[in-house]
C-alpha cells in the first residue's frame, strides 16, 4: 500500500506494473503518488509517450463525437 489506509477487498485502486503492486484507496491517494512521480522522472523520458496516449484519447474522443452526431 502506498498510504497505509486499509481498504476492503473489492475496493480502492490497484495497479500491477512490471513487479510492483501499488494499492490506493482513493482516487485522490493515487493522483498524488503519480504527481509526485512525475515530478521525478526526467521529462525527455516521459514526454513521448505522454504524448502519444493523449493523442489516442483525443482520437477516441473524436471517433465518439461523431458516433454520436444525429444524421438526418
């Protein structure tokens, strides 16, 4: 666990990468933890991929807007 807050089985967030188990029993806990980890990776490494999943959500976001355009 990241905070040390005891959640119940079934609740909170949790994230398995490459070994790691992180727990979160918030939405809030986690959004700290992934600031204070982005504030430590060095920004040339990350920036890429940064970009490309925001560029694939803008995507999604775009195919779903106009799914949802009515045609008359």
């Amino acid at each position: 666990m990241v905070c040390g807050r005891v959640f119940p089985d079934g609740q909170g967030l949790v994230i398995k990468y490459g070994g790691v188990t992180l727990e979160f029993h918030s939405n809030k806990c986690a959004s700290k933890f992934f600031r204070s980890l982005l504030e430590r990776v060095d920004p040339d490494v990350l920036t890429p991929y940064i970009k490309r999943v925001v560029e694939e959500y803008k995507e999604l976001y775009e195919a779903k807007a106009k799914k949802s355009i009515k045609s008359i």
